[in-house]
C-alpha cells in the first residue's frame, strides 16, 4: 500500500485541473476506426467503409461515436496527479468509461474541455479515480461530449480509515456503467478477432501507455504480455451493436458506459452479447478462448423501433 500519509482526500475533490485543448483530423479519425477493427475482416464492409474512407464521394469521414473517448487524451499532461496521492502508475488499470453524446462529431475539429474529478473512492487495496471531461467544439462553443473515465489505481488505497472508507462522487447513481446481465438468450451475438498487433495499431490514435506494447512493463504490471487498451475494447464492442441493432446507424448511439472486469490479450476472439432493455442495448463482451467475461455495460439508443 502506498504511503499516501500526506494525501488529504477532502483537499483532492477540491482540486482544479487545467483546462486542455485537443485537435483531431480525418486521418485521425479513420486510424482510430481501423484501431478498433473497422473493415478489418472485410475491406468493403458496406457498414464501415465510411469511418475510413470518402465512399461513393461522400464528403467527409464519418466519425465513430466512441471516438468521443480520445478527446479526453490530453487532459491531463502529468498523468493522474492529484496533489499528495501517491502511486505506482505501471499498476494503473482502466476501470470504467460513461460517455454522453450530444451532436455528432465533424470530422476535424479543435476541442476546449473542461475537467473535474467526479469520484474519488478508497478501496483499500487500491484507490479510484472518476475524472470528467466536459469537450466543446471550439469553433461553436457547442458542448460535444462529456466522458467519465475511471481508473483503478492498484496499491494506492489506504489513504482513510479502514472502519470508514472515504468514498465521493458527484453524479446521479443510475450512470454508473455496473449493469445486471439478463438471464434470458441474448437478442444478439457478434463474434470479432482482434489482431495480435491490435494493441500496437491502437496505440498510434494517442495512448502510449507502454503497459500495451512493452513486454517487460507488462511483466512488472502483473501480465504474461502486453494487454489490449481497455477502450480498443469498448470500441470493438460498440461497433458490435452499431453493426448488429442500429443497422450501421451510429448516430442513434447517445451514451455508453463500460467496465473492464478483466483484461484482454491482442490476438484474442471477442464474442458480444446484447440485450434490449427499453431504449438501452445491455452488453456484455467475452473472450472466446479463456470463456472470460472482460468487459460489460450499456449503450442508449434513440429511435429504437418494434420492427428490431
Ligand atoms: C482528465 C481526463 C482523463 C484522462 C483520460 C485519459 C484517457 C483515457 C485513458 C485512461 C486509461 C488509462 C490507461 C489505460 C489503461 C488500460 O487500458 S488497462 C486495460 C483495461 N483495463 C483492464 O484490463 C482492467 C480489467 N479489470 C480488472 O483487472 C479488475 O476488474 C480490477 C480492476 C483489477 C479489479 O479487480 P479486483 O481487484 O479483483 O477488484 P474487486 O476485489 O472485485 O473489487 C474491489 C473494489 O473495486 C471495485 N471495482 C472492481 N472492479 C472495478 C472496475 N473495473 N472499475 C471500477 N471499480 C471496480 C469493486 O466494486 C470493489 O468495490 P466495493 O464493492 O466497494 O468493495
């Protein structure tokens, strides 16, 4: 556990974070589409060729809505840093993602976000982190997204009293992406391969974590190799149930949540389960050679009709 003696949670909900800016282009936006499998299986997916290529000379790339995860990149220049908490950040894991879609992304853009720490939990063995980005297209001033990412920080709990935990959050306690998972046959399955050298291809579109490419890192993290970004994850599962209940359709996708259970090697089949529930789509995703579940969560829908 790390000496976290000096670290004063109720100081750390307090704390201000730097506004940050970020831009993107269409080229990022289709190396970000073939970073989570677009039209990898087939090169002319009548789905997908449009987040990576002008198709039948359509104007501008299409922009895959969990992109909306990159323009948290930047948040943060000197990592997860809250004043006196300490950390080791090679055992830093990824453990949630809630994104709000308001308006479909332009295919470039500049970015103003606006950052926060929405949660901030001892767990004992480890600490966790919600940090929110508010993203405003700067041209408009229009809010485009909001994300909340969380991090699992192994070892750095400890920091409150074992009898009274210090736990914090902001936000209404139905985004939490932690679903129940239907005991009825799912209403749809989608089974994708990634690469082995997913990871390596993923990386490019801004998270250079060495944890995804570097073996003896991944060995000191506690993995017998790299393992794959839990957001190449969420976006091959996301892309599932564009494919699957919104008939290529991804403007319908309004908000997402996800939480990693467990991690995923490059090279491995992963199988997504769906649910409809009202307006939401309940996923969860598994990797077919070990029969583990990695990851679960919801997607909302609008203009999901009877005829599905
Ligand atoms: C400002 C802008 C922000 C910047 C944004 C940057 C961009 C985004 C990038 C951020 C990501 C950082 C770098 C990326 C890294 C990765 O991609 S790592 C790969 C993806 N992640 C994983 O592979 C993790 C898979 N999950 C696990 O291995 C395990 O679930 C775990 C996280 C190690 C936890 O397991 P375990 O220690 O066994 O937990 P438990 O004992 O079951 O539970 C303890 C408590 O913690 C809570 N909890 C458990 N899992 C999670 C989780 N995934 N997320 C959140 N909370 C979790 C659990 O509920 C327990 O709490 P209590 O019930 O209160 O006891």
């Amino acid at each position: 556990m790390a000496d976290t003696s000096e670290f004063d949670p109720n100081l750390a909900i307090s704390h201000n974070f730097p506004d940050s800016t970020y831009s993107y282009t269409e080229r990022d936006v289709a190396l970000y589409a073939l970073g989570i499998g677009a039209c990898a299986s087939n090169a002319v997916d009548q789905d997908e060729l449009k987040y990576v290529y002008h198709e039948d000379g359509q104007q501008f790339i299409k922009v895959l809505p969990t992109f909306a995860a990159l323009l948290t990149l930047e948040s943060l220049p000197n990592g997860f840093d809250l004043p006196g908490l300490q950390y080791d950040p090679r055992l830093l894991l990824h453990g949630q993602q809630y994104i709000e879609l308001y308006k479909p992304f332009p295919s470039s853009c500049h970015i103003q976000n606006k950052v926060s720490l929405a949660g901030l939990h001892d767990k004992g063995k480890a600490a966790i982190l919600e940090i929110e980005t508010k993203s405003y297209e700067k041209e408009s001033g229009d809010l485009l997204c909001m994300n909340r990412t969380t991090v699992y920080l192994r070892g750095a709990g400890g920091f409150s009293k074992s009898s009274k935990p210090f736990s914090y959050s902001n936000y209404p306690p139905n985004q939490t992406p932690a679903v129940k998972i239907p005991e009825s046959k799912p209403f749809a399955v989608f089974e994708d391969r990634t690469h082995p050298s997913q990871a390596l291809l993923y990386r490019l579109s801004g998270d250079y974590n060495p944890l995804h490419s570097d073996p003896m890192f991944a060995k000191v993290a506690g993995f017998s190799q790299p393992i794959l970004h839990g957001l190449c994850t969420l976006g091959f599962a996301v892309r599932a149930i564009i494919k699957s209940i919104c008939k290529g359709d991804s403007d319908r996708i309004k908000s997402i949540t996800g939480r990693f259970l467990l991690h995923v090697y490059p090279g491995e089949t992963l199988v997504t389960e769906m649910w409809l529930e009202g307006s939401r789509v309940i996923y969860r995703t598994l990797v077919k050679e070990r029969k583990r579940t990695v990851l679960s969560g919801s997607v909302g829908l609008s203009g999901l009709n009877s005829s599905l």
